[in-house]
C-alpha cells in the first residue's frame, strides 16, 4: 500500500494459474495492493524467461530502466536479468534446497533483503519517501 501510495506501480508476476491467483488475493483481502497481474497462460514463456515481466512493464506503461523485481526465487532473479531489470530478492523465499541469499551471491545478485518490508522501505528511501508499514 506504501509503495502505491508512492506513486508506485505494483504488478505481480507469478507462473501460477491466473483464477487460482486472483482467488488467492481475494480471499486475503490483498487484491487491491496490486495494479496489475501477470500469470501462468498470460505469455508463452513462464520465468526465468523475460516475457512475463517484459509483459507487465509493457502494461504498466512503464520502460525496464524504471523497473524492480522483487523475487524470492531463482526464477525471479534470472528472469529479471534476462529482461534488464534489477532484481531485489527477498531470502524467505524457495530456492531448491539452497538458502536464497547463498545462491544469489554465487550467480552475482547483490541486493537480498531479510522480507518485502525492508525491500519496501528501500524503494521508499530512494524515492525520499515515508516507511512502509507491516
């Protein structure tokens, strides 16, 4: 909510199916956190392949040098490389079996961040902006 309050736009992009998905945001009550969704069936190519976050920057009006990925995988990361975008990882997420942020210094990404929050408040202090909340 920050982040948009910012003047932020946030999409998500999952390989999830799309219905799927959208229950899953609104049974949380989170759906409205997102100005855009990009999901399994949407391009061709799920990550680590560029398309789906080429397709969400492309629909959020927006050019790669303006956007972030903020992933917890291996696929987020890669596919945010293979698209020229940076990738901020968050290391609570999956990564087969090898701690995120051990994997993502060895494959060269740098920015790993303890949870969402704390990748929300950097975005935030780059822009001058307030913190994020929970």
């Amino acid at each position: 909510q920050s982040l948009k309050e910012a003047g932020i736009s946030v999409w998500l992009v999952t390989n999830k199916e799309r219905g799927l998905t959208e229950a899953f945001l609104r049974e949380r009550g989170i759906d409205a956190l997102f100005n855009g969704l990009v999901a399994a069936g949407d391009c061709t190519h799920p990550k680590p392949a560029p398309d789906m976050l080429i397709k969400a920057i492309t629909s959020a009006g927006a050019e790669a040098s303006e956007a972030v990925m903020v992933g917890d995988s291996r696929n987020d990361a890669l596919a945010a490389r293979a698209a020229g975008i940076r990738a901020m990882l968050v290391e609570s997420g999956y990564n087969e079996g090898v701690p995120l942020k051990e994997w993502a210094r060895t494959a060269g990404f740098n920015e790993v961040f303890p949870s969402v929050k704390e990748v929300c408040e950097e975005l935030l202090a780059q822009q001058g902006s307030r913190k994020c909340g929970n």
